[in-house]
C-alpha cells in the first residue's frame, strides 16, 4: 500500500512532512501530467499523485489504496462524474467524499448535479493552477476529515451511552435484588425481636428491653432504606404502580402522621395539622400519598430543634390558581403544604434537594446523613404520577416550606364494577 499522510493543521497549500495521495482521474495524458506537476510544484510539496485513466482503473486503485483525495474529470470514456459518484459509495472502507470535479467550460451544472451526490467541490479546467488545486483538494480533504471524524464521535458516543443504559440497568436490578433479598433477613429479625418483646422465651430486664427496642428501631430503619432502594428502580424501570380508589385525606394525613408523632415526641417538636373541612374524597393511592407526607413529616422533624414546631396545612386552593395549575378532567386543586421551624436549606442546595442521592447539610453532619438521599425523589415522582407537582421554599436558620399542589377527582377515574384506574410509570 502506498504511503501517505492524514490531513495535518497545514494551510492548503503548505509544504507538510508526508504529502498526501491524491488520485488524478483523468483520460488526456498531458492534462494528467499538467495537473501532477500543479500539485507538486513547490520544493517540499503537499501533495503526491496517483494517475488513473478511466473510472474503472481508479475504482480498483481506491480499492487497495488509502488515498486521501480524488480529483475526478466529469466526462470520463466510461462514466460521468454522477455515475463515480454512484460507484464510489459500494467501495467497501471508502469513507470520505474528498473528491473535487474537473470541467470544461460550460458544464458547471453538472459539476453541481454531482456535488449534490457527494462530492466536495468542482473547479474549471481553465482555473487550475497550483494555487486553486491545492486549495480546492485541501478544502475538500479537511472537510471530509471532518466529517469522518464526527462520524466516529457519534459512533463512539453512541457505544458509551449504551454501556451506560447496561451498566445503569446492571446497577438498578443488583439494588432490587439485594433489597428483596435482604428484606427476608430483617422480616425475621424483626419477627424475633417482637417476640422478646412479649416475653416469649422468659421476662426481660430494663436494660435487655431498652436494646431490643433500639434494635427493633435499627431494624426498621434499614427496612425503611431498602424499600427507598425498591422503589427507586421501580420508578427507572417504570414498574412503580399506583393503586388508585376513592380515599379520604384526613384518614391519609393521620396515617402519616402516626408514624411520626413518635418522633417529634422524643425530640420535643410540636406537631400542627390543618386539614380543611371542605376537602371530598378523591381518587388516589392513599398509601402513596402517606408515603410522600411521612417522608416531608419525618424530614422536618429531623432538621427542627427540640422545642420548634412542624405544620401540616391542608386546603382547597382559590378559585385563581385553581384556574391555574388544574389539568383537563380534573375538578380542583388540593394544597398541602409541611412547614418547620428548622436549619432551613441553603440557596444553592434548594435546586437539587429533588436529585437522587443528595442530601443537604454539611459532610460528617449524623443527622443529614441519616437517609439514602431517596425520599425526596421518591415523593416528587409519586406526586407526579397524581398529575400533581411538589416544590419548596427556604430560607437557611429560618425554615422550609414543601408544597404539593395535587388535582383531584371527587368520584371520575371509574373503569366499571366499582374498580377505580389502575396506573403506572412509563
């Protein structure tokens, strides 16, 4: 194979180390021979030929040859420079289209009919001379380094982003997996635990239960975790189902707040709940929604100071932003808002409380460490799959504020024997 160079930094025109191989196709002789010595006329030049006679002779030298560019006569005694054109693309490893189109006087049309089929450029056999010849071949041999060179950052790009999906995908079922898994473990533990409780194996003595109670607590904390793990790569997975039937908001409200009132007894944080009256009965999965509540309940517990105070408010928005946020065949619009008195959020971590795995607070700090960075991503998604939206206001050693703003149905969303829809991601 004949030597050759890749396209340098070089101007066209420049003399560079290796000079690059272009092909002359050609039937004159002496046109040939005109063209080769144009491109080679400087003392180190920037080019080298190869000469070819007919269409076919240069097809089989492009077959076997690296060359890096062609300059092509339109009228060949075998073809034009439409059919090359046609011809060259079936050449297999043939990756560019660096060829530049030779004419005689009056057939720039076709010089631009075959340009419109791939090749780089045309130039009029009147013109040539070393300074248009190098400066057309030059243009047309970067452009379609260019372009191959795009070609294979797409490629490339297109492999990573794949083994992105499979390791992305890899990670989310080893999660699921080792969640599920360890979940049957701690199911026992548990199970064990509660019968020390009860005494069941002989009475227990202060300390003994005190460290069966705080077991029980490590326990269910992990529980906790690991059903954050679940439901994430439900949620990337598109698995996450929502159950949906007619529910009642205080009953949902009350539930979420019996798993926190323990908290905020212990710490000394005051619980306020104010759930309008005015609020119906509307289509949700009541277990979802204690679930996003108990996560904004237990998050503003866990940042108040012990005497602060946490607010749950609960409210039929006004008729404006009713207006407003309200999405076609819904009939209102439901606030509830969860306020504390606590740290509050920086502004430049207000953005991103809603990104998987990040967690507010200092590094090393115990108590904004103690989560997965899940349930805030978790609440945002499940609010979504209601149509709703959450968002939040804060305001750092003042406090914070999450909104949920959630469209309800009062009695629609029906599929027929009294069964309610049934939905999920995706």
């Amino acid at each position: 194979m004949t030597s050759h160079s890749e396209w340098s930094d070089a101007k066209p025109g420049e003399s560079i180390l290796n000079p690059m191989l272009v092909l002359i196709v050609e039937d004159d002789p002496a046109f040939r021979y005109f063209c080769a010595r144009a491109l080679s006329s400087t003392e180190t030049p920037s080019f080298r030929a190869v000469e070819a006679e007919t269409a076919k002779e240069a097809l089989e030298i492009l077959k076997h040859e690296k060359i890096d560019g062609v300059l092509l006569d339109y009228n060949l005694p075998d073809a034009t420079g439409i059919d090359f054109m046609d011809k060259l693309r079936n050449i297999a490893g043939y990756e560019h289209n660096a060829v530049v189109i030779m004419t005689s006087g009056g057939s720039e049309s076709l010089a631009a009919e075959a340009m419109r089929v791939g090749a780089a450029d045309y130039i009029t056999k009147q013109a040539i001379s070393h300074q248009s010849l190098t400066r057309a071949l030059g243009n047309a041999i970067e452009r379609a380094n260019l372009q191959r060179a795009i070609r294979e950052r797409a490629v490339a790009v297109e492999k990573a982003n794949r083994e992105l999906i499979k390791r992305n995908d890899e990670i989310s079922r080893f999660y699921h997996t080792v969640s599920h898994e360890t979940k049957t473990p701690l199911t026992a533990a548990l199970l064990f635990l509660s019968m020390l409780k009860q005494e069941v194996s002989g009475p227990l003595n202060a300390d003994q239960m005190e460290l069966v109670e705080q077991a029980t607590l490590c326990c269910e904390e992990l529980v906790s975790h690991f059903d954050d793990l679940i439901d994430s790569t439900r949620l990337e997975t598109g698995k996450l189902h929502l159950e949906k039937s007619l529910d009642n908001l205080p009953t949902v409200v009350q539930r979420a707040v019996a798993g926190v009132q323990p908290i905020a007894d212990e710490k000394q944080v005051v619980l306020r709940i104010e759930v309008s009256e005015h609020i119906p009965d509307f289509i949700m999965d009541g277990s979802r929604i204690v679930q996003v509540l108990a996560n904004l309940l237990g998050n503003a517990v866990k940042f108040t100071h012990p005497g602060g105070e946490v607010r749950l408010c609960a409210e039929l928005a006004n008729s404006a932003e009713n207006d407003a946020l309200l999405p076609a065949g819904f009939t209102q619009t439901l606030k509830i808002s969860v306020s504390d008195s606590g740290i509050g959020i920086a502004e430049q971590d207000v953005e991103s409380v809603f990104d998987r795995l990040y967690q507010v607070g200092e590094k090393g700090d115990p108590v904004a460490g103690a989560g997965l960075g899940l349930g805030l991503p978790i609440a945002k998604e499940i609010v979504a799959l209601h149509q709703g939206r959450i968002c939040v206001k804060s305001e750092l050693g003042v406090g914070s504020t999450f909104t949920i703003q959630l469209p309800i149905k009062e009695d629609s969303g029906k599929t027929g024997e009294g069964e309610y829809e049934k939905s999920a991601t995706g």
